[in-house]
C-alpha cells in the first residue's frame, strides 16, 4: 500500500481519490486523443522496456504528440502509472457468482491464477502495486470478489484477512521471482530451460551443493520431467492447493460450517 502524506489525519494521495474538473477539448488538442488511449499506450511501453525506461517524454513520442498533450489529462505520470496498473488488474477473470451452488475452492483458484497470469504478463505491475492503494474500479472489483468467495469458505470475518493474505502474497512472491527469473533469461537470450540446465551444471560438481542436489532431485517435480515452465506451472498448482487446503484446515478448527 502507498504512503499517506506522513502525519495521522492525511489523506493518502491517488488519482481515484482526486477529483479533476471535465475536460474541455483545446483547439491545439490532438484530434484523437484521450484518456484511454493514453491509458493503453502506457501499458503497452511499460511492457516493452519497462517501468526504469518509461517517462512521459517516451509515452508522448510513442503517440506522436507533446507531451503538455498528455499532462492535459493527467496531472503527474504517478496518476497515470495508477490508470495503468488497474487496467491490467481488469485483465483478471473474475468467476460467476451467480451459481450458489459453485465451489469456492474453484473460484479461489480462478481469482488467483488469474492473477498469477497478470503478473507475469505485466512484470512492472509488481513493483507498483507495492506503491499504490490500488482503490481504482478494476482492482476494487477483484478484491471484492475475493472477500465474497473467501467469506464463503466458512471461516470468520477476522479469519478471512489472514486467508486472503496468504494466498494472495504467496501469489504475490512466486509470480514476482519467477517474473524476474523470465527477464534475466531474455536479456541473455536464453530459455528457462538453459537457465536452469546452466545453474544445475554450475552446482553439481561443486561438492558444498552435493546435498542440496540429491534432496532437490529427490523431492522436487524436476523428477516429473518436462520443461522448466511446466515445472513451475506444476509447482504453482500445488502450491496453490496447499493454501486452500490450509483455509479448509483452519475452518474445521473453528464452529462454523463451509459453505458448497
């Protein structure tokens, strides 16, 4: 979450929480142009190059105008970095509540592969949403999604919190380094493949990893075979079980009971 101004009683600063007066097209106002379409090119930069290479100068030169052009609908490139990041939060499938009879273990699943995806489609979305309140329409959709399926696992109002945390930060955590993982083997040109079959060659003979290596092809899916994004993928969904059987598991030692 974002910094407040610093002193108890602020307000913490975001451009879902500002209002701005209606705009009122100038003459020297590119034709063409608006909030959405500004919206979208950032998101399409960030992408390409980055949340390190990305300025509003670039943005501008991307959609051909000033950039006075682009400042005419937003105020501060931190406001539109907040356009940018809840419009790929509503890239995130949201499940259909209308089945009473639907199983919340799906849907949680659904919520949280969604954003696995979302985060490793848009790696700089992580870092941003660190900084920001994330209280744009998309992001609030989302969670409040969240709260109604996690309600429906049977667990307390005060039990909920810590649940969603849990697998929303594990989320969090594995999409961030596995991101991170994917980016440093495109700027080498390598696949996840080498870059794995590198580290293991790089360890294997050295006899302070000996250990680590047995247990690891002992115990971990890489004795599944396939590739290393099916390993990953593999690992994610067990993962993710674990979290939901751990909600399930802390909702027997409680009175109430789950929901279908």
């Amino acid at each position: 979450m974002a910094a407040t101004e610093g002193r108890a009683g602020k307000r913490p600063k975001s451009v879902w929480l500002t209002e701005r007066p209606p705009l009122k097209r100038k003459a020297d106002q590119p034709a063409g142009l608006d909030l959405d379409k500004i919206v979208a090119a950032t998101v399409r930069l960030l992408d390409a190059e980055g949340l390190a290479k990305f300025s509003m100068r670039r943005l501008a030169a991307e959609l051909g105008v000033t950039a006075m052009s682009v400042y005419w609908y937003v105020d501060t490139k931190d406001d539109l970095l907040e356009l940018a990041i809840d419009a790929v939060a509503g890239e995130m499938p949201l499940p259909d509540e209308s089945d009473a009879a639907a199983d919340w273990r799906d849907q949680l699943r659904l919520l949280a592969t969604g954003y696995r995806d979302m985060l490793l489609r848009h790696p700089w979305a992580a870092r941003l949403l660190g900084e920001f309140i994330n209280v744009g329409p998309q992001a609030t959709a989302f969670a409040n999604a969240s709260l109604r399926i996690m309600h429906r696992s049977g667990l307390s109002p005060v039990e909920t919190s810590g649940a969603l945390a849990s697998v929303f930060q594990f989320v969090y955590g594995f999409s961030t380094i596995r991101g991170l993982h994917e980016a440093r083997c495109r700027a080498a040109g390598l696949s996840l493949d080498d870059y794995f079959e590198q580290v293991v060659a790089a360890i294997s003979e050295r006899p302070e990893f000996a250990e680590m290596m047995e247990l690891s092809l002992r115990t971990t899916s890489v004795q599944e075979g396939g590739s290393a994004l099916e390993m990953l993928d593999r690992d994610f969904t067990f993962a993710l079980d674990l979290q939901v059987a751990g909600i399930e598991a802390m909702r027997e030692r409680g009175a109430g009971p789950a929901g279908p």
